[in-house]
C-alpha cells in the first residue's frame, strides 16, 4: 500500500556555515519575529525560501516565488546546497522535553520519499481540514522552485517496531547532522544507503496505512502538482519523515483557544447560557482541572474555561461520542457565542496558543477574554477519527516537536 522511495537529497555543504544558522521550523510556524532572526543568522538561512519577504515593487517577473527559485538555484550551483551521491533515507531522531511537564523522549522516524495518493486510494488519510489561501501559496513556491523543500509529518502503524529497532541500529554511529533547534530540542540524522535495509525498510512499509500528522496544505498542494504533471514520476512522489504511532516519543500537545473582541461580553450571561449544554462548575486552581482531565473517562468531554472574573471546568451533557474539540467548536463557539465558522477561517475572534500557563496570561493581561483550555487529544483518538474517515477541526493537534526544514530537500529533475 504504502510505497517509499530512497532519494539523493540536497543537503547544506560544511561552506553554508553552521546548520544551526540555516534549518527552520516549518513555514506556517514562522511568525515574523522568527523570519527577521532566522534572515540575520546567514544569508543561506531556508526562510529566504520557504517564506521569503514580499516587496512593494514585486511584479510578475520579481517576486516572493521568483526570488525562491534564484536563491535555490544560485546555492546548488556554488555549493551551498550539495546533492548526495547516492539514493539514501535517512534515520532522524528528535531528544526533547514536554512543555508543560518537563517529561524527556526521543521521537524516531525515518526521512523518505512517498507516493503521492488520492485520499480515495485509502493509503494516506488526513485528520484535519485545510484552507485554500495556504495551498494556493505553496503551490506557487513548489511551481517556481520544482522542490519539496520540507518534510511531510506522516505516522503509520507498527505495533511491533521492526523499523525503529532498524533505525536504532543505523543511529549507534556518528550522525552526519546534529542541531539544537530554538525549543531545546535536539535533531539528528543519519543516512540509511544499505540497500539490504533500505529493501527492508521498503517492505515493512509495504501494508501500511499513512496519516498525515502535520503538513496537510503541503500534501494536497503535492497533489495539485502531481496532477499538474501527469507525465513526472518525480511529480508523483514527495518527501517525508514517517513515525511509528505505537511509538513511546509520540507526542500531542493541545492548542488552547483564545477568544476576544466579543462587542458588549458579560460573564454572567455567557455562564447561564452555558448551562442548556455544560454542567458548569467554579473550580479555584488549574490543577483541579488537570485532575479531572486524568479522572475522565473515554466519551466524556471536559475543558477549562477562564475569565477574568473566574476559573471554571464546563463538561458537555450530550457530547454524542466527539472529541473535545469539535464540541469546543460546534456547542460553544458557534453554540453559546455565535461566532461563525467563517469568522474563524478568518481569524476574526480566535486565536491558538500552546500552553496552560501562556494561556491563562492572555486572559490575565486583557488580551483575551476568554481562554478555553483543552485536553491533549490523543494519538489513538486521531487515528479512529483518521481511518474512520472523518476529520477534526484545524489546530485540533499539536505534535511537538515540529520537523525541521532544511534538512533534507528534494529537488525534481527538469
């Protein structure tokens, strides 16, 4: 089912400088602060790529995109970026500590390329919707670089760990990269160019299932270009780092929502109107929450609501078997407050924040008037969702940490 492909990625050569001063976090996790350090760290830093600065005096032949592809070009062609001899994948672990708990992992994986499928092919499934500007976006970089510049985040199912086991092996020598990203965690990668264990590798892989943990929008934009190319094989395949679900470094952090700019909002009235669908109920500490969070049982939906006049636990009286989330989204935000879906494609009221603590602080310091806070939706609750073939709202997960970009690019032949 699952069809993966060794490839002869381009990597940054010892004359880019430091890899610290030139891998990113993928692009939609850039903010601008991020993107003017990463452009002041070197002039070969990805971001002048994946997420280049616009210009007042950009036009058809100088743009965003245009200036991508010249940078790309002018840094295989000096060196900057060097293409490996030969077909590899390649082992990549991430060392890191859970925010907010302090727990440490190691998440394994192994960077590939995939097959391109139609979601109708029931090989890769998504668990999130995606938006059109976001697609629209990368598949302009995509057309103007011909490159898969960043890994997708795929996970499939192996309850036995064969292939972590493998990857554990390759990973006893020395890695041929190693960097700290700006969270404290740890990246290192190592080729895999054994043919017997890249055939492996290859057939362990071959009855999986694939479920996109992170990059949705790059995956069906992947799609749009395949479709755009019906005569490239290169076209038909992308790059990507797969994670074994089963895996104890597998992890989902939530994304809180913040809630603002509500015209006349009252506490009082918000906490009565509440009460047709949540049993409400004061609480005077956040770990009274994070108990009950431990305490609930499977189809129960219970999250945190502050205020400024007070902490609060809501837990839904009929969440009709869905997750958090969707009952979030579907009996609060759109029920209880009336914000429309299209309000929040448009980012008109919500923000997301990773966090208890940066959460409650928005709310304390009057940028938010409401924080509803969130239980971590869980690795095996994606995947029923996935398989089962629904979807989830976006920011419905956060797995943490994020792939880096930079590490391994795969540029299609001309």
């Amino acid at each position: 089912m699952a069809k993966i492909f060794p490839f002869s990625a381009y990597r940054y050569s010892e004359i880019a400088g430091p890899l610290v001063s030139l891998v990113t976090q993928p692009y939609d996790k850039i903010t601008p602060a991020m993107r003017k350090t990463y452009l002041a760290q070197s002039p070969y830093n990805l971001v002048r790529i994946i997420l280049g600065e616009q210009r007042e005096a950009d036009s058809a032949t100088d743009n965003v995109y245009t200036r991508a592809a010249q940078h790309l070009k002018s840094w295989i062609e000096s060196g900057i970026l060097a293409q490996d001899q030969e077909p590899s994948l390649f082992a990549y672990f991430q060392e890191f500590r859970v925010p907010d708990t302090g727990e440490y992992l190691t998440r394994k994986g192994f960077v590939g390329l995939g097959q391109v499928e139609d979601y109708s092919a029931n090989i890769v499934y998504r668990h999130e919707q995606t938006l059109s500007g976001p697609k629209k976006d990368r598949l302009e970089l995509l057309r103007h670089t011909r490159a898969h510049l960043e890994q997708l985040f795929m996970l499939y199912p192996d309850p036995t760990g064969e292939i972590d086991r493998m990857l554990d092996e390759v990973a006893q020598a020395m890695p041929d990269a190693e960097v700290a990203d700006e969270y404290g965690a740890e990246h290192r990668l190592w080729r895999v160019s054994d043919p017997a264990r890249i055939s492996r590798i290859q057939t362990l892989m071959s009855d999986k299932k694939l479920l996109i943990a992170d990059g949705h929008h790059r995956y069906e934009t992947a799609l749009a270009f395949r479709n755009e190319n019906p005569g490239s094989d290169d076209a038909s395949k992308v790059v990507m780092t797969f994670v074994n679900m089963h895996a104890p470094g597998l992890k989902i952090l939530a994304t809180h929502r913040l809630i603002s700019d509500l015209k006349d909002f009252d506490e009082s009235g918000f906490l009565r109107r509440a009460e047709s669908a949540f049993r409400v109920e004061r609480i005077d500490s956040i770990e009274k929450l994070t108990k009950r969070w431990a305490e609930s049982k499977p189809g129960q939906c219970v999250f945190g609501i502050v205020m400024p006049g007070g902490s609060y636990i809501f837990e839904a009286k009929d969440p009709k078997g869905q997750l958090d989330v969707p009952v979030l989204h579907t009996a609060l935000i759109g029920g209880v407050l009336g914000i429309s879906e299209e309000q929040v494609r448009d980012g008109k009221h919500l923000r997301y924040m990773r966090g208890l603590d940066s959460a409650i602080e928005e709310v304390k310091s009057g940028t938010a008037q409401i924080a509803c806070l969130l239980k971590p939706t869980s690795v095996e609750q994606v995947a029923n969702i996935s398989f089962g073939g629904g979807v989830m709202p976006q920011k419905s997960t956060d797995f943490y940490p994020k792939l880096l970009s930079g590490l391994t690019i795969y540029k299609l032949r001309d």
